[in-house]
C-alpha cells in the first residue's frame, strides 16, 4: 500500500487554510459544508495511516515472537492493548483497524515473496481516503464470510461494486447495500439464514420497579414485515394528522417517534381485545413483496420486502403470498393504468406501486415506501400530468426540501427501469451535478 501520510498533509493544511478565525458561530453555511467536507477527508485519511501502522504493529507483536514481540517490549499485553492504548480508543476499535490493515495489505506467499492483497479494491479506496476504517470493515467482513461456493471472481467483481457505491454512504445506507450484496452472491444461503435467523426469534416482558412493561422483541424478517409496516403505517397517519393540527394553530406540541411507535402497538392490542377507540384507515399498511414472475414461478432467486433490509427467498415469498392472497398486477396493460395525464389530480395505488418498484423509496432520503408519498415534479398547477415520468417518490421532509430549496429531478428511460437523479442548486453546488436517487444510493447494483 501506498502511504496516505502526504495526502493527509495536504488535507489538514487545506483545512486550515479554510478555518475561519474566531469562532464557528455564524459561519457562512457554504463554508461550513466545505469544512464539513474536509474533515472528512482528513478523517479517512487518518484512519488510512491508523490502518497501516495497527496492521505492521500486529504483525511484529506475533505471539510466536513471545518476549520479542513489539507490544510486549512497550509493556503491553497483545497488539490491540497497545494499539487501543496509544491511539486512545477502545479494544474493539482497535481490533477493527488490525482486521482492515491485514485485509488491505500486500500477503506473503509461502516462498516469502510478495503476495496481492486480499481485498486490494478496499485497499486502494482507504488509502486515497475515499473510504473510512468503519466502511472498509463492513465490506471486508462480509466478503470473508461468503462460502467458498462464491466464485473468486465474483468476489473480486462485488468488492469493485461495494466500493464505488460506498463512498459517501452512512454506514447504515451501506449495510442495506451488503444484506442485498449478500443475497444476491449467494442466493443458496438465503433460506438457510432465514432459518436462523427464525430461531432467533423472541419476545421477552419484564416489570421494573416503577411499573412500568419492558418490551423487547426480535423477530425475523418474514414475520417481522406485517408488524413494522403496520406501527410505520399507523405512525405515518398520526404525523399527517399532527402536521395538519399545527398547520391550522390547534396542534400540541409533536410526540416523538418512540412514544407514538408504543401507542401504536398499545392501540393495536386494545382493538383486538376488543376496544372500539379507534377506527383507522391506513394507507400504507399492506405488506409488499417483490420479485419477478420467473423466479417466483422457478423457485429460485429471491424476494425482497418493502421497508425490510434482509432479502427473503422464493420460498419465503410463496409463503407470504399463500397467506396473504395474491392480486395479480400486469403494469402497462389497460386493467393497471399507469399514466392518467390531466385526467386524474392524485396519483393511484397502481401507479404508486409502479413508482415504488422504480425508486424503492424516498428519492431523497430512502425513507420506506409506507413513509412516502407520490408528488408531481411537475406541479399539477403549473400544468404537471399525473404520469409514471412525472411522479417521484418522496417523504415529507424531503419533498418541502426539494422544492424550497430549488432541487430539480431528472427521470431518465421509461417505465420502472428508468434512472432517477436529484440536481441540486447552484447555491449547494455551482456545477448543478446530478446526484443518483437514494434507489440507487442504497440497493446493491451488481456489474452488468
């Protein structure tokens, strides 16, 4: 590996040089992000130098070395005391950096001489500073525990793909992109990890002192679906309903997600027992599986869920559909319109599943589905048609973001295959550079 030091050089001064004197308070917003920017930089670039320095002290603090072992000389017990020691982080951080740096760095091969890496695309990524220590570790360990029916090549092929998609990705965003990477490498793993991941399952109460009900659950992402779409569609319907008390003045102030997530479950449990305190109606609330006909007619590939970020297999997705009852749904024929014009004002439940299968989610943000709503891109005031090409998929957050602040929206290609992109304004960046749609920020696009 090449030595990220110089570039961690540049990068702190250029940081400096754009630091301004005194106190943050005030700092002109376009400045701040441009700081924000850099010391990410700075940041990954550090963890790059952390990288290099943990995995050489690993390697001269051996066991087999005993006495003359690096950490040991230092007066420490193992290499990631004294790496978690003398960097001022915990063991597990430590640990992590030893596990990149192995991972990353160039092998010996058993005559001695200089080896690839293991994973030599992360590698590259972490040294330039694209790539931060925590990303690295997620992509490096999901790749180690593929089994060894997963071809080398395709590992090589993912390990490029998980790269350039994780840049610039909260390490949840890019945990949803590995369960999907997964999955998709092995799709003969699928089942048997449901089925773990079923026995898992569980649900424990306790009382505590003051009387309150301690809940906590854990349940597998079949079972789990119709639970988390629900409580999500019941929440979803309580903030409209908040948002429009306070746009009209005789709104409270807003309950936080958690509080209202419980009275939701509270509500649920009270209508089956019988009490009769609420009739809701819950756009939102169906549980939605996807997969193509092919394989659900095969029974091979996968499924996914709507608002879950495990895949499920076919046979799972049969099950569910055995359950639940199957509509089917040919998009593009005359029994599923999917573009009205200035016929209709509100898109349909049609369309939305259509656009949904394009977007996955909120364009800006990926909030689920169940969280999102249809909007025009353009206004039907302004003349916008209610038309697959002229919807987007948007949480409220986002969608007030988009048009306060000037963003545009792109759609390129027809149908649910077509790509969605976010243009940002000038005022964020002058060059206007479409941004991809969180759809494809964070679902795993495997090289064609």
């Amino acid at each position: 590996m090449s030595s990220p030091v110089l570039a961690l050089a540049d990068a702190v001064s250029a940081l400096g040089d754009a630091w301004p004197d005194g106190d943050l308070g005030g700092c002109e917003p376009g400045r701040l992000a441009s700081l924000a920017d850099l010391l990410g930089q700075v940041r990954r670039l550090a963890d790059a130098a952390a990288v290099q320095v943990a995995a050489e002290v690993a390697r001269q603090s051996r066991p087999e070395l005993g006495a003359d072992s690096l950490a040991k000389r230092h007066g420490h017990r193992n290499a990631t005391v004294m790496i978690a020691t003398t960097l001022g982080t915990s063991s597990a951080e430590a640990a992590k950096l030893v596990e990149v740096g192995d991972a990353t760095a160039p092998q010996a091969s058993p005559t001695g001489a200089p080896a690839a890496a293991r994973h030599p695309h992360v590698g590259a990524a972490v040294t330039s500073g694209r790539l931060g220590r925590d990303a690295a570790a997620m992509i490096i360990r999901m790749l180690d525990a593929l089994p060894d029916r997963v071809t080398r090549a395709a590992i090589d092929a993912a390990e490029r793909t998980l790269v350039s998609q994780a840049v610039g990705l909260e390490l949840h965003a890019l945990q949803k992109i590995l369960l999907q990477a997964e999955a998709r490498l092995d799709p003969d793993g699928v089942e048997p990890k449901e089925e773990e991941l079923r026995a898992l399952t569980s649900l424990t109460v306790r009382n505590d002192r003051s009387g309150m009900i301690h809940l906590t659950a854990k349940l597998d992402p079949a079972r789990g679906a119709p639970v988390l779409t629900l409580l999500e569609a019941m929440v979803t319907a309580d903030l409209g309903r908040e948002r429009d008390a306070a746009s009209r003045g005789t709104g409270l102030p807003p309950r936080p997600i958690p509080v209202m997530l419980a009275e939701a479950l509270i509500t649920i449990c009270e209508h089956y027992t019988g009490c009769d305190r609420t009739d809701r109606t819950l756009p939102g609330a169906t549980v939605i599986v996807r997969c193509t006909l092919e394989d659900l007619h095969a029974g091979t590939g996968i499924a996914t869920i709507d608002g879950v970020d495990q895949p499920i297999c076919i046979g799972t997705a049969r099950r569910m559909a055995a359950a639940g009852g199957v509509i089917p749904w040919v998009m593009g024929t005359d029994s599923a319109v999917l573009d009205w014009g200035r016929t209709k004002r509100l898109f349909t439940a049609t369309q939305k599943h259509a656009i949904t299968e394009r977007d996955g989610g909120c364009v800006g943000c990926g909030a689920p589905p169940g969280r999102s709503k249809v909007h025009h891109i353009t206004w039907w005031a302004h003349g916008g048609a209610t038309d697959l090409s002229n919807g987007v998929l948007l949480c409220d957050s986002c969608h007030h973001r988009i048009h306060d602040q000037g963003w545009d929206v792109q759609i390129d290609g027809p149908g649910i295959n077509a790509r969605v992109w976010l243009i940002p304004p000038a005022t964020i960046d002058p060059t206007r550079r479409p941004r991809p749609a969180a759809g494809h920020r964070f679902t795993y696009q495997p090289a064609a």
